[in-house]
C-alpha cells in the first residue's frame, strides 16, 4: 500500500498544462503518476447511462487491491468537436482523470476539469446554467445550421 509520499513524489513528475492562467494536471499524467506508485493497479470503467443526448460513465481505481477511489463524468453528444465523434471516449477520459484526482493523483493542480472550472465560475457570477435538455436541445439547433458550438459560445460570452 502507497503511502502520502509516494503520491506526493508521484505528483511531481505530473508536467501541468496551463490554461487560462491555471494549472491543470491532464489525464495522461494523472495516470503515469498512478502507475509510478500502482504498477499492477486496475482502472475499470463503466457506462452509466448512454442515450441519444448524455453518456455518463463511471471509473473505478483499484490499488494494488484496495479500491482508492471512484469518479462519474458527464458529457452531452455534440456539446464540443471532441463530443461531436468521441464523446463515449472523452466521457471514460474525464471520469478516470476524475477518480485519480479523488485518489490523489494530480490534485496538486485540480481534481476538476477545465469544463468544471469554467461552469462554477459561470455560477459564482450568477450565470444561468442550461439543464442537459436545454444545451441539447441548443446544440443541435446550432449542428443543423451549421454553426460550431464553442465559437457561439466565444461571441456570446
């Protein structure tokens, strides 16, 4: 079993990814820090839900056979280019980067995502959030006219 330090030298190796003047730990670091301390570790994923407008997915993080931590993520078809072809994958990405983070992998920096950042900004300003009905419902319309979600979102912003 990995002590505190262990993850805490593990961390250190994590290169951060700067954006919008913060720093965030990618998932690809998060996992080689894992797997610097759980060599024989187990990422398990699974689809929670999976419809026409949300996927929702769930990982699981094993040490060497002690369950570490567990982490959901949403994503909703078509909400970015990523979504547009990926969201199945960009959805497990997010829920295991999430559950590293809850296992201490990368939290250094931010057990968040950048899109999770973003959108408790937008609720400490006072914004409204769209329900996942709403932003499908608005992707879509915005997909059908040809528009691209994130430069709609830059304009209006």
């Amino acid at each position: 079993m990995a002590n505190f330090d262990d993850i805490k030298k593990a961390n250190e190796s994590i290169n951060p990814m700067n954006i919008k003047g913060k720093d965030y730990a990618p998932v690809n670091e998060r996992i080689k820090a894992f797997r610097m301390v759980y060599p024989n570790g187990t990422i398990l994923t699974e689809i929670v839900k999976d419809d026409d407008v949300k996927i929702i997915m769930k990982a699981t993080i094993y040490g060497d056979k002690e369950l570490l931590a567990t982490g959901t993520a949403e994503e909703v078809r078509g909400s970015s280019n990523i979504n547009r072809t990926s969201a199945l994958e960009n959805c497990e990405t997010s829920a295991v980067g999430r559950a590293l983070g809850l296992a201490g992998f990368g939290i250094d920096t931010s057990v968040a995502s950048y899109e999770e950042v973003e959108n408790a900004k937008l609720r400490a300003e006072g914004a409204k959030l769209a329900t996942s009905t709403e932003k499908a419902g608005f992707i879509a319309s915005a997909n059908a006219k040809g528009l691209d979600y994130h430069e709609i979102l830059e304009r209006v912003g």
